[in-house]
C-alpha cells in the first residue's frame, strides 16, 4: 500500500475545486484532475499525509481500495467483501462507514452503509471469530462509498474527519465560516502576496476569529493540520508513522520560523463575547498574543498603523442569525468605513445577501460566487481609492492674551453655555444653538452638536455687509477660532468653520468637500447622521426640532408625505410616531440616499417607505393634476420649499412669496378630508396669502415653533398648521 501511484481523490466545497487543483500542485500532486466537489490526483502516502497536514482548502482525502459494479445489495456486499480488511483494521478495532449514492438502483444511503459494514465485519468473523466495532466519532479506520450510476468505489478516508476542523476552535458563535472557506476567501482575496510583503490584515467583524486566525496560520506558514490530534490514518493498519513524524517536524519548524515574520493581523468585534471566544480560538492554534483582537464597534474601526493591507469581512447575511432590521444599515456604516478609512487598502466582502451590497456604495473590481454550507453566496473584491487629501486644519491661532473683543465673546459664550446648557439637558436637546449673532460685532453662528463619539462645534460666519473693513471681519473671525476651542474644552478638529453668504437656489445644498464621514446623534427618539465636512449645511436643520416633534405627533395612523424632503429627517420622526408608510420626495439622489440611511438608522425598511426622485415642484403638480380618483392620499404632508428655486416649471423660478398659494393648493389637494398639512419655510418677510387660500384654515404656529436656542431670531423660519375647513366633492 506504501506505493508511489497510489488513486486519492480531495473533497472540496463547490465552487473550489480549481483552488484546490492550483494547492495540490504545488503540494506536489500529480495527474490532477478537478471533478465534482473535489480534485482526483496520484502520489504516495507521504503526498496524501502531506495534504492532509497542509492542505488549507480541502474536505477530506480518500485513498481508493477498490471500484466495481454494484446494481444491487448482494453485489454490493460481494464485491466489500473481496478485499482484504486485515490489511487496513485490526480485528478488534472500530470502523464508520460513509456512503452517498446518486442515479443508482440502491437509492437509500443508510440502508449501503449497513451493507458495507456487514460484508467487513462478516469477513473478520469468519476469518478471526471476533469482529471490529462501530465507532461514529473517532474509529481507526473511516470508509467513504460513493455510488453513482450503480458503479462504487471504496475509499479509505485518511482524514478521518473534515479538515476543516483544524482543532483550534475552543468554541464558536452562531453560525461561524468554516476555516477551509476563510482560507479559500484569503486565497482569492491575494492575501498570501500581501502578508509575504509585510501587509497587515483587519476583520472588522470577526465574529470568533475564524478569518484572522486563518490569515495568521497563511501568513506565518503554519500547517493548518498541526494543531490537530485526530486523522483517519493513524488507527490504519498501513500507517507509515516514520514519515508522518517525519511531516510534522518539518511543520513544526517552519511554523517556528514563520511566527517571527508574522505581519500585523487585526479582528474587531462590536460583541465582547465574540472577542472572548476569538482569543480562545486564536490560543488554541498556537497563535496566542500573536494576533490582536478589539471590542469595537464598527463605527470607530480604525485600521491599524502602517502601510495598507487587506481588509476583510464576512457581515451578517439574514440568514441562520435571523433577518435584522439594521442590516440595510450595517452594510451602509461598513461601505463608509470602508471608503473613509481604508484608502488604499484591498476589501473583500463575502455575503449571502448580495441585494444589500449596493449599500457599501462601492464598485468591485471582480466577484467569485460560492457557497457557505448550504447558503449561495458571494465574494466581493475592491481596491479601495487612496484617500483624498485632507482639508487644512482651520487656522487657529496660537495661544496667548486674549483681545478685549475676544474676552467679550468668550464671555457671552460662557452665559449662553450656562444658561442653554440647563434647558438643553432639562429638555433633553442633544443639538442646539449656542450663539447667533449676539454681539453685532461678531456676526457668528455656532451650534453644538452631542453626539455618540463625543462632541462637534459648527461655527458659521456670516458675510459681513461691504461697510466693514476685511480685515476687521478675518480679526474678529481670529477672535471666534481662538475663544471657541478654550470656552467648550473642544480639539480643534471637532471644530468646523463654514462661511454663510446669501444662498439661492440649491447653492446651500452643493458638495464643498468628499469625505463621506456621518456621525449619528439624537434628536428626541431619533438618530439622525450629520456630515460636517461635506456641505455648508450638515443635514440637520435645528430651527425646526419642535417642528419635526410636531409632525411625529400627528403620525400616527396617517400616511405621511415629505416634499423637499432634504435628507429625511422629518420622515424619522414621522415614522417613529407611528406612520402607517411614507412618501420621501427630493430632487437629489445625494439627499435621498442620506434620508434612506437615516430611516434604516431608526429600523425602517420595506416597501412601506418609498423615496422619490424629483423635481417637487412638477411632481406635486402631477400628482394634483390627477381626477380625484387616481391621487395619492396622505394624512399628514410637510411642505418646507426654499425661498428661491430654479425650475423648467413657472418660467424657470420659483419664489415663494409669489408662487406659495399654487404650492399649498396642490399639496392640500393631496390631503385625506381630515388630513394636515404642515407648511414652513425661511423667509423672513413672508406674508401668507390667506385670501387666496379660501377652503383651507390655516393656523399660524410659527410662534410655537420656534424652540429656546432660536428665541433671539424669531424669524428663523414661519410655520403653518393647515386643514380643509370642510369635505368638497374632490375627495
């Protein structure tokens, strides 16, 4: 048996057999041919030990002992019987019997393993007297039959087990990656060529370690088979133990070698528990404090210092850890992580849910489908961009005395931070106005923003009028930039300068910077993401807190409709008090995308929430154009159009002042009869045209509407409560 040509055949999950034709190669496998769910090849028993140690992607390894026709039981138990059992098992040592059958006449798999047994340990007894035993676990000897077309052939397993089972997992999450599949991942995902450069590698959701433990073993050349103490051969009559003694020393001394060139190999987990049981995984192969494991969340994953590598991960997929709500969302916190903090890196992303990978916002360079246990799945491959280079920090200046415009300034910030600060935590205000314009000298905004990684500060300046000197306006913005920082105790990089001029149109709305950086933070029961860096406004508009309260409290049961919808955050809160769906309308896919995120924050997915592409002006008047019949219906609408628009209806403008009773008409003929229409905007000396407005009550709120921080700006926005004053034959 100990020949040189000996018929082995290595199992593989589908999908990997050319991986595993390329590894047994270079193992020094002849003859190689890829089949179905595994590769045949030739060698001698130290090639088929040497798989069976190295070997990073296969099953198990069959050594064929016999083929021959089978088209009923009693040939199947002759042709068993045939071979000579004394040769492989002692008398009294155990056995399993593996069988699959497939397009044959004997169709019951339980019913062949019998057959096979019997024909074995009627031959010891008949030969010896006594008779081997069944050992399902851990016997010396494991046959594997495969039947398929009434033609078996009879292989001894000489894994004994699958391979997959490397002996290292002390214990596993839920649904865990098998480790031949990681290193498959590794595999493809280049990972050796990375780590022989010195590459590091990072798993943000680690879950037990699977894919960091099995690119630690690639990387520092150690035989995945090592840390095992059971294979199918050593209970084997035909063992040849000198060589397998010999394998292992090699193994060992290479492992040796390898661990002192081990790059940087990195897990992070958001479950303390999963980065427990990682340690002990990772203890387990040997690799104990050779591979660092975090508790982290994947909103504060930071890819460890140096040179990019290889980032990968296995998220969530719906399946076996059951659907979650947040998914949607989790692959939309993983692309921005992704995209804003590991420029330059290779990704790879392997799910079961590629419908949710359009969330990373990504373009992958390629794709490799396979499967995970019974689960189709899909390998997503990216060379993430380097990042862009960063915006010069503000210019603050050095310390020193402060001039007296300055101490007049921290002094007043000081009394605002005092006095807003106890109403804010009284009415639990996580973002607020801190200042707005209260010394005419300083002609400032700045508003405080609480959110769940600490806190930021957006200082907006507003243009001074011509009659100011320039310099004067840059002394006193000097001024702002070195009494902030001191008065809030806040680093400069959580400071964030913006520069107000008069806006028209979509001007305020226009991209100033790419760093796709949100942060969430909380408004009432919401979460809502803001971005600092990107746009002069950060997707939050604050004036409008109590506004939004009110919608949320006329939600509930209603179906809710936000025109101009900006980035949702109107749409949260009406969801959250108990909208029966809603309707999301913006004009930028930019925006639209953001309110999406913002409701998958919250736990809002499905078909419930729809968001619309659209110039509001002419979708409203489409919708409004309809016979009473074929309107969309809504119980509750927030109108919040901008001062000044440009459009292809109205002659290329809208104004507000001017075009607003056409606006609220069409949007009232949406309503459902006991429906509300919430309608505000911004500008100052707006005058509502109630006249025009016969049919409809309109309520003045805009006094109730105004929260603390704005107090001193009553004009910051006006606000109207709207209803049909009674039912009219349209509805």
């Amino acid at each position: 048996m100990h020949t040189a040509d000996l018929e082995l055949f290595a199992t593989v999950p589908r999908g990997l057999e050319p991986l595993l034709a390329e590894e047994l190669r270079g193992l020094g496998a002849e003859a190689v041919q890829p089949g179905h769910a595994g590769v045949g090849f030739r060698g001698g028993i130290e090639l088929a030990y040497r798989v069976c140690l190295w070997s990073r992607l296969a099953s198990r390894v069959l050594l064929l002992l016999g083929a021959f026709p089978a088209p009923d039981p009693d040939r199947l138990y002759a042709g068993v019987r045939k071979i000579d059992w004394s040769a492989h098992l002692d008398p009294e040592g155990t056995l399993a019997v593996d069988f699959t059958t497939a397009a044959s006449a004997i169709s019951h798999s339980h019913f062949a393993a019998l057959k096979v047994k019997d024909a074995i340990v009627d031959q010891f007894r008949a030969v010896a007297g006594v008779r081997p035993s069944v050992d399902i676990a851990h016997p010396d000897v494991r046959i594997n039959g495969y039947l398929f077309r009434d033609r078996l052939r009879l292989s001894l397993d000489l894994s004994g087990e699958s391979l997959h089972r490397r002996g290292y997992r002390v214990s596993g999450l839920q649904a865990p990656l098998k480790e031949n599949l990681a290193a498959a991942l590794l595999l493809l995902a280049g990972w050796p060529e990375r780590a022989a450069a010195g590459a590091s590698f990072f798993d943000p959701m680690c879950g037990s370690g699977t894919l960091p433990i099995e690119a630690a073993l690639m990387a520092a050349d150690c035989a995945p088979g090592l840390t095992r103490g059971y294979f199918g051969f050593l209970g084997w009559r035909g063992h040849a133990a000198a060589a397998w003694e010999s394998l292992r020393a090699e193994a060992e001394a290479r492992r040796d070698a390898g661990l002192e060139r081990l790059p940087s190999i990195t897990g992070a987990d958001a479950d303390p528990a999963a980065v427990a049981q990682a340690l002990e995984n990772a203890a387990g192969a040997g690799l104990a404090g050779r591979i660092e494991f975090l508790h982290r969340p994947l909103a504060r994953t930071e890819p460890p210092p140096g040179d990019p590598g290889l980032v990968l991960v296995n998220p969530p997929y719906g399946e076996r850890l059951g659907a979650e709500a947040g998914l949607a969302h989790l692959y939309g916190e993983l692309g921005r992580v992704l995209k804003t903090r590991f420029g330059g890196w290779r990704a790879g992303v392997f799910t079961g849910n590629p419908a949710l990978v359009h969330r990373l916002r990504l373009d992958p360079e390629s794709t490799r489908d396979l499967n995970n246990g019974a689960i189709p799945c899909r390998l997503f491959l990216y060379q993430l961009p380097e990042p862009a280079a960063a915006a010069p920090p503000l210019p603050l200046p050095p310390p020193g005395p402060l001039t007296p415009g300055a101490e007049m300034l921290a002094n007043r910030l000081r009394k605002n931070l005092r006095h807003l600060g106890r109403w804010a935590r009284r009415e639990g205000v996580d973002c607020w106005r801190l200042y707005d314009a209260d010394l005419p000298e300083y002609a400032l905004a700045v508003d405080l923003y609480h959110g769940e990684e600490g806190r930021w500060v957006v200082l907006q300046e507003y243009a001074p009028p011509r009659t100011v000197d320039p310099e004067r306006a840059e002394a006193r913005l000097r001024d702002a930039l070195a009494v902030i920082p001191q008065v809030l105790e806040l680093p400069p990089e959580r400071l964030f300068l913006k520069r107000r001029q008069r806006q028209k149109g979509a001007a305020q709305y226009e991209k100033q910077a790419d760093s796709g950086e949100f942060i969430a933070v909380r408004e009432g029961p919401a979460r809502l993401l803001v971005n600092f860096r990107d746009y002069l406004d950060t997707g939050l508009f604050l004036d409008h807190r109590i506004t939004r309260a009110r919608l949320r409290e006329l939600a509930a049961g209603r179906r809710f409709l936000n025109l101009f919808a900006y980035t949702g955050a109107a749409t949260v809160h009406a969801a959250l008090g108990g909208a029966t769906a809603t309707t999301t309308v913006d004009l930028s896919n930019t925006y639209l995308d953001w309110a999406r995120r913002n409701l998958e924050l919250n736990g809002f997915t499905g078909g419930g929430h729809e968001f619309i592409q659209a110039d509001c002006l002419e979708w409203l008047a489409r919708e409004a154009g309809y016979p009473p019949g074929r309107r969309r219906r809504y119980g509750l609408i927030f109108l919040d159009p901008p001062t000044f628009s440009t459009s292809k209806r109205m002659e290329g403008t809208f104004d507000v002042q001017r075009d607003h009773v056409g606006l609220i008409r069409q949007a009232a003929a949406l309503l459902e009869p006991d429906g509300v229409l919430i309608f505000s905007n911004n500008f100052r000396r707006f005058r509502l045209d109630e006249p025009a407005l016969a049919g409809l009550a309109a309520t003045d709120i805009s006094a109730a509407t105004i929260p603390e921080d704005f107090a001193r700006n009553p004009r910051i926005h006006c606000c109207w409560e709207i209803r049909r004053e009674s039912v009219t034959s349209d509805q």
